[in-house]
C-alpha cells in the first residue's frame, strides 16, 4: 500500500492555529441575534421608502402651545442673516437637537438640521396671529382688483349704466377644459 499525502496547502501553513492570548472567538448565535435585533432598530426608523417625507415632524412630539415649522438656515449654501433676524423677529427659534434625539444622528448638538432647513419653533398664538394677518392681506389684495375692475376714469361711461358693460367676476372653482389637441410645453 501506497501512503496517501495530503494536498500540500497554500499560504499560511499554520492558519488553523490560534495563538493562546488571542481573544475568545465570538459566539455566531450571539452575533446573529445582535445582528437581527440591529436590523429591527434600523427598519423602525426607516420609514416606508423613497415617497417618504424626509421633512415629517411628529405632531405628537411637538410640545402643546408651540408651532414646529422648517425654514431655511442658508441661501445658496451661505449664511443669510437678514432672514435669521426676520425669523428671530417674528418669534421664531431653533429646536434643539436633545430635545428630540430621535430626529438626528447619536451625539448630534445645536438645532435639528436636513437639507439647509432647520427645524424651528414658536407660540401656536404669534402662528395663528401671522396666518390672520397674511389671510387680511390677501382678501385686501383681492378686494382692491375688484373694484380696479368695476372702475371707469373720470370723464368716461361708468360701467353701472348698462348691464351688459358690467364686469363679472365668479368666484367658483371649476376644472379648466384642456384641448385635446393642445401641446404639452414642460420639462
């Protein structure tokens, strides 16, 4: 009989031997259970995908009495300080960051930040005052056009004398027809 050798191995001929002081191997059950439970803590936080809103806020985190909104930190990637004193003005602040951990990486400090916006706060009451001053604004706006519209130069026939030379303004909201032989201009 013929003594079989074993095929000669390649590299280290020694790789099987672990040297005494190395350190204990790790258990591959233990690794694969932290592995899983880090998979489970990452999906929790991922959200459903690309439609999701990068920008969404919890209105359950934010504190009762206060108005969470985004606004812009930079302009073109540069600092815009007549905006933040305009912001600062009109009540707004910077959410800090250990107020909702959550919303930022482990060990993040200053305000809550994604994409150049910065998540600010103010009173719900200074949020509902500016939306009723922006609302007046804007019924100014439209009441003002009405009457530009009914409105004659002196020395001209004013509109009320005859029925048919009156504007007409409808306020509803109806879909607009589209030609079926229109073009489509866009991008």
């Amino acid at each position: 009989m013929t003594d079989i050798q074993e095929p000669r191995r390649r590299g280290n001929p020694n790789w099987t031997k672990r040297s005494p002081d190395a350190a204990p191997m790790r258990d591959v059950s233990d690794s694969r259970a932290r592995a899983e439970a880090r998979a489970a803590q990452v999906r929790e936080h991922m959200g459903e995908g690309p439609g999701e809103d990068k920008f969404y806020v919890d209105p359950n985190i934010i504190p009762d009495g206060w108005d969470y909104q985004w606004k812009r930190k930079e302009l073109l990637g540069k600092p815009d300080p007549h905006y933040a004193v305009e912001l600062r003005r009109n009540g707004w602040e910077a959410v800090p960051a250990d107020r909702h951990p959550e919303l930022m990486p482990p060990g993040w400090n200053g305000a809550i930040e994604r994409d150049g916006m910065m998540l600010m706060e103010r009173p719900q009451v200074l949020t509902e005052e500016a939306r009723r001053a922006e609302y007046r604004e804007a019924r100014g706006a439209v009441i003002a056009k009405e009457q530009q519209l009914g409105a004659t130069p002196k020395g001209h026939l004013s509109r009320d004398a005859d029925p048919r030379v009156r504007p007409r303004i409808n306020k509803s909201y109806e879909p607009m027809a589209i030609p079926a032989d229109a073009e489509y201009i866009g991008n």
